[in-house]
C-alpha cells in the first residue's frame, strides 16, 4: 500500500513540476517508471544473498525503513531529475516484496508453498488495491506531495510490523558455507535449471509494466467529467490491484493441485487477448472491465513462477535463487517502463498496449516449450 499510495501517479506529480509538453511528458513517465528497475535488478541478487548469510527479517527491515525515508523525500523534490535520482536510490535500497517472498517461502512446508506464495501476492496487490485508489482520492485533495508523505507513514508502519511481530528461525551461515551457496547457485545457473525461469521473469516484467506508467496519461485523455483525474487513475490501479488479490488466491490454490505450466499458458494467453484492445477503448468505463480481467490473468503467472522455481532450489538457497529472479523481473520492469513511455511517444498508447499483448503471448509460447521438456524429463526418469 504504502508504495502505491504516490508512485502510480508520478505522471500527474511532473506535470506540476513543468514538464507539459506530451512527449516530453510520455518519455520523463517512462524513465521514472524505470528508474528503480534498473538499481532494484543490480542489488536484489546481493540483497538475496545476505538474506541466505545473514537472514531474511533483516532483509525485510532494511527494505521497508529505507523505503520509508526515500518515499519521504520524493514528497520534498522540486525537479523531475531530483526525483529520477530517488527512484533509483528507491531501486538499490527497497525490493520489499522480494524480502518479504523470501521470508515466507524460507519458513513453508513444501506442500503449501503454492498456497503461501498466492496469500503473499494477493496481500501485495490488496496494498496495490487501496493503495491508489486512496491516494488518488487524498491527492486530488491536498496535492501530490500529502501522498507522498503517506506513503513514508505506512511503510513505517510496515517496517515497525516487522520489527515488533515477526519472527524467523534462522542460523546465519558462515563464510565458507555462504561461499559455497553462491557456487552451488552459479552451478544452477550454468546447468539451466533456473535460467529458463530468469528469462521469463525478465519477459513477464517487459510484458507487465510496459503499459503501467501511461495508465494516469491515458486516464486524462478519457476522464470522466466532474472527477478528480488522480482519483480516477486511482481507480484503474485499484481494479487492477482487486484483480490481483483474486488471481493470488486462486492461482496460489490451483498450483497446488494441478499442473502450474497449463494453468500458466492458459494465464499468459488470457492476459494478452485482454491487454489488446485497451488502448482503443473510448472510455474509463470500458476500460474497467478490461483492465480486470487483463491483471487477474497476468497477475496469475507470477505465483506460477515462483512455486515453479521454489521447487527447483533447496530452501538454504531460496534467498539467493529469488534474489537472481527478482532481479530478472526488476530489469524487465525497467526495460519495459522505458519502451511504453517511447511507444507513447513516438507512436500513441494503441502501440503499448499491442507490444504488451504480443509479449504475453510468447511468454504462453515459452511456457508451453517448458511444460513439454519437463514431461519429457519425468517421462526419462
């Protein structure tokens, strides 16, 4: 919630700041949107693995407090670059869900894993739910920076959760043996068992962020009148974030019983067929039940991925496997975040959503491509 509260809105945030030519506008939307991928993709694998050293509440605290204080900051900035360069340090410093994944993964039975990672992403995008649409509602209000100051309130109070009520029974590893994790992990790596999955967290990234930093420049083109723009980009995040919950739940459920490649298929396939039309849609209204359905299909896959790669790694390098992977999504998110804001610039909002759409429909090609060597491979053994 508490990253939501603000961030989603950043598009409407510069423009207070001068920046209101269109293109201009488009591109500084994206740069922002990217400027944590980048930093987030480069520290999360050394997050994760001083999460396996040393533990993963302390992971869990770091990410939050930090993230408190530089969400504080970005409420004071005057400038789009100043708030470029916090984006960034909010990239090297942050990765909450990451942490927070690691940490419940690390203490779940092999046989509810499914199930914990889809409680864990619907907590996360009932956050991604209220967060928005009460921050729109409070930004429309008393102005962006309020939001901002609110969103540092409640990762403080995220971080002080963590601190008072959380507990986790962790023996740090010594040197000898955090070297031998990082070895082992390379060992992976290099005999393919994680890398196909890292691959399509950086695709599934690509693919999922492409359109978010252009939903708030799309919403003002199709804005109700009589309510408040910020409310109503507020509004599409939110739908977007209830979506997510229910994908959690279900997804996190099914993956237990079934087979989790089929159902990530029938997902990734689904989140394009409804990513397609959106930018052609005249309308906040239209553009609701689209957006829905859009987000519970893709939020479907992320569980997916994760019980799948969770599976592949021993619990000991859990925190360096997620790390790797996080890291994968957080330079796709930044990739992604960047190639909306220049299809939106250099071509219109139709393009984005059409790129995202053919994106999802080769990660349902590349699942499929898995499922079919995983067969293969139980079939041999």
């Amino acid at each position: 919630m508490g990253f939501n509260f603000a961030l989603p809105f950043m598009p409407l945030y510069i423009q207070e700041m001068g920046i209101t030519d269109p293109e201009a506008l488009r591109l500084w939307s994206g740069l922002l949107m990217a400027g944590s991928g980048v930093s987030l993709a480069v520290m999360t694998p050394i997050w994760g693995f001083l999460s396996d050293r040393f533990g993963r509440k302390p992971m869990t605290l770091r990410a939050n407090l930090g993230g408190a204080c530089i969400l504080f900051a970005m409420g004071l900035v005057r400038t789009p670059g100043l708030l470029l360069v916090l984006r960034i340090l909010q990239g090297a410093f942050t990765g909450t869900v990451i942490a927070n994944l690691t940490l419940v993964v690390s203490n779940t039975p092999d046989r509810r894993i499914g199930f914990a990672i889809g409680i864990m992403n619907s907590a996360v995008f009932t956050g991604n739910a209220v967060g928005p649409l009460a921050g729109g509602y409070f930004a429309d209000l008393f102005g962006f920076r309020v939001a901002f100051f609110l969103s540092s309130i409640t990762l403080l109070l995220a971080f002080l959760i963590a601190l008072l009520w959380v507990r986790e029974d962790f023996s740090p590893q010594v040197g000898a043996e955090a070297l031998r994790i990082l070895r082992n992990l390379t060992q992976l790596v290099r005999e393919q068992r994680i890398l196909p999955f890292i691959g399509l967290f950086a695709l599934f990234g690509i693919a999922r962020f492409s359109p978010r930093p252009m939903y708030p420049l799309l919403v003002k083109e199709i804005a109700v009148p009589g309510l408040g723009i910020a409310t109503q980009a507020g509004l599409i995040n939110a739908v977007a974030g209830v979506a997510a919950v229910l994908a959690g739940i279900v997804v996190g459920r099914l993956v237990d019983r079934s087979r989790p490649f089929v159902i990530g298929m029938a997902c990734a396939a689904l989140a394009g067929f409804f990513l397609l039309p959106q930018g052609f849609l005249p309308t906040l209204w239209g553009l609701l039940p689209f957006v829905f359905f859009g987000d519970f299909s893709s939020a479907g896959i992320d569980p997916i991925m994760n019980v799948v790669l969770s599976r592949q790694v021993p619990v000991e390098r859990r925190g360096s496997a997620f790390g790797l992977s996080g890291s994968a999504r957080s330079l796709g998110w930044s990739v992604g975040a960047m190639l909306g804001g220049v299809l939106a610039a250099y071509l219109d909002f139709k393009a984005v959503f059409i790129n995202s759409a053919l994106l999802f429909f080769l990660i349902a090609f590349f699942l499929s491509r898995l499922h079919r060597r995983s067969t293969k491979a139980g079939t041999a053994k």
